[in-house]
C-alpha cells in the first residue's frame, strides 16, 4: 500500500512563492551584511555532540537534536550499562553528532579552529537553519533559519553604534516603519541588582517592572515584596517607575540611581555613547528606545543587549535581538576574545511583512510568454525563438505536450503568465508569431524582433 | 580544560571566500534554473523515516542519518526486544526521523503532498544540502549540496531537448568549455539486455563494454564470457565495439542492432528525436555524446539517462546526471506521473573551475575604503561619511579601535581593501579627507564628493 505523505511536526515544505518572499528578505539583509562589511562563512549542520552540549542549559541540551551513530551502534555499551536501560546516559554511548542548536557557538568553534587564518577584528555573517527540538507553536518551528552578523576581536563601541545603523537599513529596505529597537546593557542590570541587595532578585526584579503598563505602579511593588525585593530597595530604584521621557533623561535618571555602583555606571557611560552616536548619525526609520526591563540570555551577554520589537500594531513581539559577550570563544580554549553580534528573525520578519501587505507585487521571476505546442514541426520552431529569447535573458518556454489548445491556454492562465504564443503553418510560411495578450485578450501577428520587443 | 574544537568526519566549514566561489555557481544555475521557468522548492531538513527507508536500496537505508527520538526514548521499548541488543531493529522503535538523503523522494513526497495547489506540467528546482554517512574521500562528503532540476506531469521529449539545453548554458555562463553532455536511453539498454539473452547480464555487458578503450576488444570479450554471456550474444551486439563516428551514424547501428527489441527500438527513437532536435539548436559550448554503456542508475530511470563529464583535460568524472523515471510519486500513491530532471554536482564543479583557474577574480563584494580611527571625534566625522557612502551602496568600514596607525594599515593590507582615509583635525576643519591608494601609495586631500567619486 502506498505510503500517505506527511511531514515531522515543527517542519514545513516551502512552496515557490514562499521560497520568492524569503529569498526577498534574506537577499536584502544580506545586501546590508555586505554594504557593513561583513563576510559570510558556513558552518555544517550538525557538530561533535561535546561541541554543543553544556552551552545552553540543561534545557537546550534536552533540545538538541542527537543523530544516531551508524552501523551497530549498541554492540558498544557495556552490559552495566545496557541494563540501565537509562536514556540520558546511553545517548552519549549512541550518539557523537548532534544538529546545529544556533549559528553562534559553531561559530565560536569555528573562530577558534581557524584562528590563523582570521584577520581580527573579524567580521562575520552566517545564514543558515537551525533545529530545536521545541514543542512546535505559532511563528515557532524545529528547523529554521537564523541570519547572524557578528564581529570578535575588538571592544569597541562603534560596533554597537554600527550594528544599531545596520539593523535600521535592513528595516528602512523592507519598506518597514515603526521599529522599535531596545537597547540595554548587562552591567546596568548588574548595578539594579546591586542596588535592590540581590542579583538572584533581577530577573524577578525586571519581568515585576516589564508589568508597570498593565499592573500599574502599586502592583509592581506588590509582585515585588511577593518575590522577596526589600521595602528600601524598592524605594532605592522607585526612578525606575517613572522610566519615560528621552532616552537622555532616561540615562540621567539611571546615572543618579545607579551612583553607588561601578559596574552600573559603566553600564550607563556604555549606553549614553552608544544613544549619543546614534543621534549624531540619526536613524532613518526605527525608533531607539533604552529599555532597563530587557534582559535576554542575561547569563551570555556581557555588555550591550539588543532586542526589536515589530511594529505596535503587529502583536508578534521580537523580530530580531543580539549583544556583546566578552568570553565566547573561551570555551574552545581562546581566551579574551570579545564578540558582539546581532540576529533577524526570518520567519517572524516574514509573517510582520505579510500582515502588512509588504512584499512587493513581483517577488519571483515570473514567465513572460508561453509558446503553445501545435506538434513537432511547430514546437522546434518555437523553440527556436525561445533559445533566441533567453539569450536576452527573457523567461519564455514552450508547452511540452501537443495536447487541446484549451489546456495549454489554461495552464499559461494558471501560472499567470502574460502572454501566449502561437505559431502553426501560416506564422511559420511567414516566419511570424501570433502574440495573444492573456490581460486584454487582443492578440497580433507580428515578426521576431517585434515580439522580443513587446516581452523585454 | 577548553575543549579541542573538531568538525565530524566528511563535514567542511566553508570561509568567506569559498562561500562567495560556491555562490557563484549557485548563483549561475539558478539564473538559469528560472530562465527556463523552474521556480524554487525548499522541503525539511528531516522527514519522517518511512518516507526515506526503502528507498535507495538496502546500501542506502545503511547511509542515511537517523535522529534519535527526544526524552525518555528507551522506555518504550519492549523487554524482549531491548535484550535482544539488535541495533537494525531498535533503531526503528528509537528513531522516527532521518536526514534527507536526496531532494529526488522528498520532492517525489512534496508533489503528492501538494497535489491540489500544483499546477502541472510542475516545474521545480531546489538546491539544498542532504547528508549520506559514507566514507569520505577526496570530493566526497557527508554534507553536499545537490541542485536539481525537475519536470513532473508530462511525458514529452521536449524536456529531455531542453535539460541538454540548459545544461549547456549553464556551462556556457561558467564559461566552462569542453563538457561532454553524454545520453543514453533505460529502454536501449533493456533492447540489449534482450538481445544479450539475459537482462541480469545487462550490467556486466555494460562494465565490460566501458573498458573497450583499456583492454581492446579481445579483453572486452574475454570478460564478457567469463561473465557467462554466450557467444552468440556477443556476435549480435557487434556494432557495440566499434560504436564510433557521429551521434546520427550510432544510431543508425543502434537501429540496426536492435530491430528485433520493440522497447530497444523505441529507445532508439527517443534518442534519435533529441538527437536531431539538439541538432537543429546547436549547443553553444558543450558536446553531446551517445554512450550506450551509462547505466546510471539502472533501476530507476525508464527513459532518458543523463550523465555530464567535465573537460577531459580534469581527471574528474561526473559533474551531473539525471533522467527520466515514469512513476516516482506511485510510492506515495499518485499513479501515472511522469518526471524527468538533471543535477548539477556543486563540489566537483568546484573542484574544476578552480583546477581550470576559472573563478572571477572578484567573486565576492570587496570593502572599497577602511577609514582609520584617530579617537572618537574622528571616528565621528569618518562614520558620517561612511554613512552617506552606504547610502550609494559603496562598502566601507571605520577601523573601530584608536590603536596604533601600523595595526589598522596592517588590517586594510590583508583584507586587500584599496584605499584607507585618514581624517585628523586638519581634515576636520577643512571638511575634507586624506586618501591613501593601497596600491600606489600615493595619498591626495579630497573632500566628500571627489572621494565617493574615486570609490564608487
């Protein structure tokens, strides 16, 4: 019996025109990694297991998905062992590859293993998918892909500046108003957690604050004293409350909060260099906003943290995020090697684009005109001038079966193709083609050049 | 202890420089792919193990990845089934997904999945990476790309014409001269097997016969018996030894050989009407040749059997394939669908451009300026001009550290950027640039537009 097609959940086919509206996206992202400066490499799908586990939680190693030795893989494991019948344990006796979890830490790895060759600082884009093994949700897949850019080896801030530059080209491309970029810094989150007594408290601390618009003020607190955050130290940070205004009256206010703390201040000189730069060299259509409350992969970054929202009006919450970490490829035995980098949802860009009707009309290349098959002798004189009309670089073809006209018409209607050919005795005595318009139905004898002409 | 970074037997991190060669022949087949009106595909990373196994013979099933299902997977298991410690036999209750190991059967999977949206004659490509865990060796890999072709829905020739058509302008654009494009026909060879007496003898005859130009026909004889093929088969495909001269005189002794098969005669005809048909479209750099010993993929073609030689002047084998299978999707229960398709193998064709020294010399966007940093304020005044250098799409980068002068002249050295700009308090207050000529180390003091002028 024949077998009833499906695919692995969290997986999808893409279609031509949905290949066409990725492609779109990714090409222009790409244009912009280019016209920043950056060179892609590519990295293979999966890695040793031991180069990705332990690098993103125990969460992330249940995550990964582990590809089965070949051959027989069992006769290996010792009895003891077997009889555990233990899962986790045997799978590193029957498993030593592992798929690609993100673009960063093969990234790291590759950094390290070709560090001779690397001129640092070194600029880096990489697009490639990615596979989770997550439970599968709306905008969220098993396999898909992530387009990183990344720079290691310097520590300077310009790199914030340009990734923020970068980031808004890419939105202003796409034809993309109203986003939001957020920037925050680990060593402001490291002063909070300072001030309010506890770095165990800051993630309590941040997702309590992120509720203010919704909860208010009094509720904050509330949540607050609940997750065990002091009376004093809530009154410490209460400018914290009233976060609005520019993003320099924002840093003013972080500066008089976060005085007692080294660290935090650096975290604010950092911010106001980066939200000084940008207003020297003004964006074109994002927005920059200094959010305290953004604390992404808080354990991984060091410095700068980026996050974007889409536009308000699309309630699909982040479509892109990175930051800086001092110590990536530390783990693969290179020492202080600062990196920082930043990341495009795709697919989330992709449904952002959708529900606001921005792809352009002709994403894919389209054919223009379909030659229709009235047998041999006709089909080799059509395709004559087809081969003369590639030459020019116009997407023609010719209906490979000599079947009813009403089925040839029907699938050049279907493609949406523009316009028909025909061609039978008396177009090819006078080396003519008749050139049927499928938008306005009119159609008109007319010679090669004239049709070359009317397709170009 | 830092771990040692180490990549997977027969996998490749390709650096930005093999990434730009690989996408410059991408980039040429996918041109051409939608000059001829192929549209784009993408299917899942992984499938479902049953749409792979069973599908490329005992060998393949070996070779194709399996990923171990997540969580507790031993636990389902049965007592008697764990003791029995058989890996063949666990792997199907441990595993349910598996690596794609071609883009043909999950195409074949997408078509029928797809059936209702299709418009048919369908005319896809797709250029992904599958994965086989075969023994590496020199141009073979574990990961590689394949860039497929296909048409599914019609049975005409004209395809078969177009594909050697296609072929040759890609190999045109690559400007790759010298490609033998050899065809052959599933249904010749069957009008052999007949004529011979016995078809399991068919590849035999046709091992044997390939060695015509090393051991003589004496040795191709001897073979042939030792083989168990009589006597008198091999005097009836005499003509086969001296099967020389022009495609239209092979087949003209091909009709003659097998006059008495009606599938051999019909294969003749398939080859003759390509053969005249090409004949009429002259290939622009590429030769076609009939060679009745390809045997590709014996099992699974019906008709048209491609298969592309680089020049002879590369010891190099196959650079592509392909042909014609009648009932592909009937596994997945859609009867009667006809395909035909061609491959491009991108890791050979590498292998010869770059042993033929015909890669571009500028395959990749080169960063035209690198604007050294003096400090900040310099920094500033150099990114606003970097700034409105991108917005005419012209790369340039600003150094981002204040480091010493040798070590940002030495970072433009070795990335082979042409010109470096120096802005210091002079140029600041002249609103103006120092421009220093990588190459002929003269330097000029210019201002914004003469400078963009120079790079653009």
């Amino acid at each position: 019996m024949a077998q009833k097609p499906s695919l692995p959940k969290g997986t999808r086919d893409f279609s031509p025109i949905e290949v066409a509206k990725r492609n779109y996206i990714v090409d222009i992202i790409k244009k912009q990694f280019e016209l920043f400066g950056f060179h892609p490499i590519e990295t293979p799908s999966f890695e040793n297991s031991e180069t990705l586990m332990g690098k993103y939680g125990e969460e992330g190693d249940r995550l990964i998905f582990k590809i089965l030795n070949s051959g027989d893989y069992l006769k290996k494991i010792d009895e003891d062992l077997y009889s555990s019948k233990n899962s986790t344990k045997i799978t590193g006796k029957i498993s030593e590859k592992a798929l690609r979890y993100d673009l960063t830490v093969p990234f790291a790895r590759y950094v390290v293993q070709h560090q001779n060759e690397i001129v640092f600082p070194f600029k880096r884009y990489q697009i490639q998918p990615v596979w989770r093994a997550d439970r599968p949700q709306k905008g969220r897949f098993r396999e898909f892909y992530q387009c990183d850019a990344d720079v290691v080896g310097s520590k300077s801030l310009w790199q914030e500046v340009d990734f923020i530059q970068l980031y808004d080209r890419v939105f202003t491309q796409l034809n993309l108003q109203g986003v939001t970029i957020k920037i925050n810094n680990r060593k402001v989150l490291s002063g909070i957690a300072e001030v309010i007594g506890a770095s165990d408290k800051l993630i309590d601390f941040t997702v309590a604050l992120d509720k203010l618009d919704k909860i208010g003020e009094d509720g904050v607190k509330k949540e607050m004293l609940e997750k065990g955050i002091s009376e004093s130290a809530i009154e410490k940070v209460k400018p914290l409350f009233n976060f609005t205004g520019t993003t320099s009256k924002k840093i003013d206010k972080l500066k008089e909060l976060l005085v007692s703390s080294e660290e935090g201040m650096r975290g604010v000189e950092e911010l106001e260099f980066i939200v000084n730069s940008i207003s020297e060299i003004p964006l074109k259509t994002s927005n920059l906003d200094l959010d305290v409350t953004l604390a992404r992969g808080l354990n991984y970054y060091t410095g700068a943290i980026y996050e974007v929202s889409a536009p308000e009006t699309v309630k699909l919450g982040s479509i892109g995020g990175g930051g800086r970490y001092d110590d990536l490829t530390g783990i693969f035995g290179l020492k202080d090697v600062s990196g920082v980098g930043i990341s495009f949802g795709l697919d989330r860009i992709y449904l952002v684009l959708e529900e606001l009707g921005l792809f352009p009309e002709t994403v894919a290349p389209q054919t223009k005109a379909l030659f229709i098959n009235f047998g041999n002798e006709e089909a080799l004189y059509c395709l004559r001038a087809v081969n003369r009309l590639r030459n020019e670089g116009i997407i023609t073809e010719l209906y490979p079966d000599h079947t009813k006209m009403k089925k040839q018409m029907g699938y050049a209607d279907k493609r949406g193709i523009g316009y028909v050919i025909l061609a039978g005795t008396s177009e090819i005595s006078n080396n003519t083609f008749t050139v049927k318009n499928m938008h306005s139905g009119t159609q008109e004898e007319m010679n090669f050049e004239e049709l070359k002409m009317i397709l170009q």
